[in-house]
C-alpha cells in the first residue's frame, strides 16, 4: 500500500509519516501528493492569527474541542495544524503541544500537528498549503491553521484559509494595537481572547473603530490577494460579510460555542456567495505560482556552474558591476 | 545632470526622489542604481530589530543623534530607513515620524525614510537593500535599517546590516521572551530598553541565559545565511565575538552613548577579524540572488499567454491535476 493510500484508508501512522515528507519536500511526498488532490476540496480551512500574548493556542485547543462535541449534529474530525514562522532558527519551542495534549489527547477524531519555519516563508506558506491538502484528502471536516504573529508571512498563510480569525485581548498595548491595522483587514472573524481581563470594552471599541475605517469593499478584495483584481460575477455580494467581534475566554470556554456558530455562519456566507469557490481558486493560482517559481529557480542554478556564479560575486564584491548587471549577465 | 549624479552631488531633494524611484522599482531607479553601485561599499549598516512596544523608534532617534553629536570625533551622516513589515496594507501608520522629527529635523546631516510593505517579503528585502545601496553612494557613513516584529522579515532585513541590534525591554511577558530566542541568534548587540522599568534584572538575565544556550559559532555562521556554510579562512576569529548586553533609556537618553560605543567597537571587530568583507559577500550573493529569481519568472510569465495559465488554474480547480503536475506542465 503506498502512503498515499494508507492516508486515504485513515492510518494515522501513513498520515504522520506523510505529512514528514511533505514538510521535507521529499520526492515520495510529491508522488503521494498527486495521487491524493483528486481527494481534496472538501475541509473548511480556518486560520488564527494574532499577537503573541492573545492565547491563541488555547483558543484553538477549545475550538476543536467545540468540533469534537457540539451541541447538535455529528462531532467534526479536526486537523490542527500550528505553524511558527516567529523563530526562523530555534522554532517549535512556542507552541504548546503538550498544553494541547491533556484535553484532546486520545481522541482520534482530532490530529495535531506543528511545523516550525524550515528557509523562507514562500517555502512555508507552500508546505502549510501541501500538508493542509494532506489532512484535506484524509477527511478532516476542519483544519484550524494557527500561526503566530502579525507579519506578512501570517498573511500568506492565512490567504489559504477560507475563514480567518484574527485573535487580540485586552492589554496588550496601544502600540500592538496598531500595527494589527494590517492583520485587521485579512480578518472573516473577530476573537477578543481573555474577554474577562479588564479592558475588554476598550479593545473591543479599538477593533469596532478600525472596522469602521475606509474601503470595505476594497478590504474584501486585498482578501483575495492578487489573484483577485476586479469583482467577479456575483462579487457584489461579497461585501456583504460585516467580520462579527466574538468575546471568548479560551480558559474556560465562555463564548467558544458562540464563535464556532459565527465560523459555520462564515461557511455557510462563502459557500452561498459564491466566495468559497472564488477563494479557492484564489488559493490555486497563489501555490501554482510559487511551485512555478521554486522550479525555475532550481533548473537555472542546475544549469549554471558554481564557478561561474562566484565568479559574478566577485565581480560585484569589487563594485565592478551592479547587482542588476551582474543578474542579467548571468540569465544571458 | 541625471538622479544619479544629483545624489552623487549631495542633492537631497534628488536623493527623495531616487529613493521614490528605488522603491517602486522603476526602470529609471534601476538605471540610477548601476550608476551608484561603484560608489557603494563604504557605509556601516546597523539593523535595528525587536518587537513592538520596546521603543525601538526612539531609541534609533537617540543613535542618530549620538552620531551627529559625539563626545570625540566628527559627526557622522546618519541615514535612517524604517521598515515596517508587519502592516502589509494600511502599512506605516506605525512608524513615528512626526516624532522622530522634532529632535532631528533641520539637521542636513540625518535623512530619515519610511518604507512600507509592499508586496512580498522578498521585495521588501530587495528593496531595503538597493535604498541602503542608495544612502551609502551618497555618502551616508552610518544607515540605521530598524523593522518592526520579530519574524522572517525581519532576519531577511537583518542580514543586510553590518551589526544587527536585537532590542529588548522589561515586562513583555514571557511567551514574547521566548519567541525571541530565535531573533536573539542574528544578535550582535543586545539592548535592554527602557531599563528605568522595573523587571530591569530578569530581563537582562533571561537574555544572557539565551546567550549561553548551545553552538556560537553555528550562531555566528547562520547569520551568513546560505552563503556562508563552512568556515571561510580566518573564520575561527568570528566565534571571538560575545554579544555585549547594553542597557539604555531612550527617553531620556541614559547608556545611549555606551550603546554607539559598543556599535563602533563591533564594526572595528568586524574589519580586522575579516568578517566585514565576509558579510558583505553575502549579502551581495543573496541580493543577486533574489535579482534572478525576479527576473526568471518575469521572464517566464511573459512567454506564456494568460489563457494558458488560466486553463491551468481551472484544471486545478476540478482538480484533474494536481498543482505540482500543473506546474510541471506549464514548464513544458
């Protein structure tokens, strides 16, 4: 049995070994990709963002739980897939998965998993939307992509996502409050996190604020990245999602159920708009590119000699040529 | 008299409008640059980086200001660029320059410039590094580079500088702490900002706990980035370096002194410990680099019609290929 079918008969060990090789880019990897994107399609691709301090991982530990055990229908199967592109050299130490562990260990219904940043964020953001394929074609109804921080690899991640949940709390500073004028514009749903910390009313005010702030139909556009330039048919409707403020306390629960109903309702927005299809093909052309990109690169430094690189560097060391000469020397 | 030769004759409305130029990379900026380059090579470039609430701007204030008005010696010209990577839409509201100004402003020797995202990580990188190209070919002696945040971005940016400053303050909270251990690793001066605040002690003591964690001289080498994966001769000098832990108080002014001190006793390590030549390789290596990457897929995609790629992304979409097969198809 290939690992690609042991991923798709539910084995949890093909489906670990699997998401290793795809986060290595290893050729069996590739193979087993291929054979699993016919299965894909299906999951609701949720990503949570937000400062450090917000207690995002918490959050995203309870929302799964809320999967696990709703109040109506069938329980979910939930892929959590946590990516730390904050420590570029020593990552993975952040994320708590042991925390995670003690409520949602056991439960095979739930499937955890962590990467920390391996080279550039091009590479993560495509190794993010490869292993949330994997989990996709193994039948994971929900895949909650959590990263940390507020920077523009979060954004290239959380362009993959169909929902995204943009996670503040109280006291955290004017300042990181402003710089979050960014993040706010990626956001499908507001989080107030530690809602029983005071200044609840304060922060929540700042995000109704920024909401309020120009060009709403031009924010639902950025959404989609460059993939998306002018309305589509049917676009008019996509200004019609107001990012609803959710109050929580990941430590107790208070609120989760309420923000999961607010997650379905988004769901249940993208796929009668037509926005879920809109993005998913946003999502498409963003990974087609960047493997069109990887593979360009690799064949022209497959075809040039080291020699004659360094050499070029060399000439640039002495100033003898500019790096813009230097590169069009080289592409010929 | 061209853009070029304006900057070269110490223009500074020239020198606004080039960097304009630079930073919408117009055919007319790139022209400008090969003029520059050979001028180029002769500047101290200090990356300033740490997250938010650290009184980073300030503290860049209070650096310029110590070059232009130094205990010995002649002032040096100061050229400040502050990125902000973390705002990928509303981008630079963050960055205090109004602030920066009152203390500054009327002085010809300090030039300062914000620049904020645009586009990808990359490009801002690239970016960065053709202004700072910029700012020394005008004969700039020292160029202050200060990002916003913790992540990728900014290690990218990072690796432009000559001496990169990690800058710390008491009470951000330990998950914020931890975080840093990766940022800590491109460190080569530590500064403990706002060290009138009670925590003063355990921040520092957190910080020289990191700098005993494992492997200096892999720390040493990975700032070299790719470039740099075996020791070069003389390369066992550059584990000699210890980042130093300097304690300031922007606001007011206290260690700021202390702080260009250790700066200006880094790049003299630098220069005689070879490393000054070794950085700069690499980071003329990394910027042809991304020159070439740019210029593959532009190239590329100018070969092949929008139809074609549109058919790809649609077989996508009904997932009768998988992305890597489209990518490879599109390749031919």
């Amino acid at each position: 049995m290939s690992l690609a079918q042991s991923v798709l008969a539910g084995e949890s060990l093909g489906l670990a070994r699997l998401l290793t090789q795809v986060e290595n880019d290893s050729p069996e990897g590739r193979l087993a990709l291929n054979e699993l994107f016919p299965h894909t399609g299906k999951a609701h691709l949720i990503g949570v963002t937000g400062a450090p301090g917000t207690g995002k991982s918490s959050l995203v530990n309870r929302i799964a739980l809320q999967f696990r055990k709703p109040p109506m229908g069938n329980p979910r199967r939930v892929a959590v897939l946590a990516v730390d592109p904050s420590s570029p050299f020593t990552g993975g130490a952040v994320l708590g998965d042991r925390v995670r562990m003690r409520d949602l260990s056991g439960d095979p219904g739930v499937f955890i998993r962590s990467m920390a940043t391996r080279g550039s964020l091009g590479g993560l953001a495509q190794a993010t939307a490869a292993m949330a394929q994997v989990f996709d074609a193994a039948g994971f109804d929900v895949i909650l992509i959590e990263t940390v921080g507020a920077g523009q690899g979060e954004v290239d991640i959380a362009r993959l996502a169909h929902t995204t949940l943009v996670v503040e709390a109280p006291g955290l500073g004017d300042e990181i409050q402003a710089i979050k004028a960014g993040i706010l514009e990626i956001a499908d749903i507001l989080v107030v996190n530690k809602a029983d910390l005071p200044g609840v009313e304060r922060t929540e005010g700042a995000l109704k604020n920024m909401l309020n702030l120009p060009h709403p139909v031009e924010r639902i556009f950025l959404h989609h990245g460059q993939a998306m330039t002018a309305p589509a048919a049917g676009g008019e409707a996509a200004s019609l999602w107001v990012p609803p403020i959710q109050r929580t306390v990941a430590t107790s629960g208070t609120g989760v159920a309420e923000l999961v109903e607010a997650i379905d309702r988004h769901a249940q927005y993208l796929r009668q708009s037509g926005d879920w299809g809109r993005r998913e093909r946003a999502r498409l052309e963003v990974e087609l590119e960047t493997l069109v990109r990887q593979t360009l690169v690799k064949r022209f430094r497959s075809n040039i000699p080291d020699t004659r690189y360094d050499e070029m560097v060399e000439r640039l060391v002495r100033r003898e040529l500019s790096p813009w000469e230097a590169a069009e020397a080289l592409l010929g």
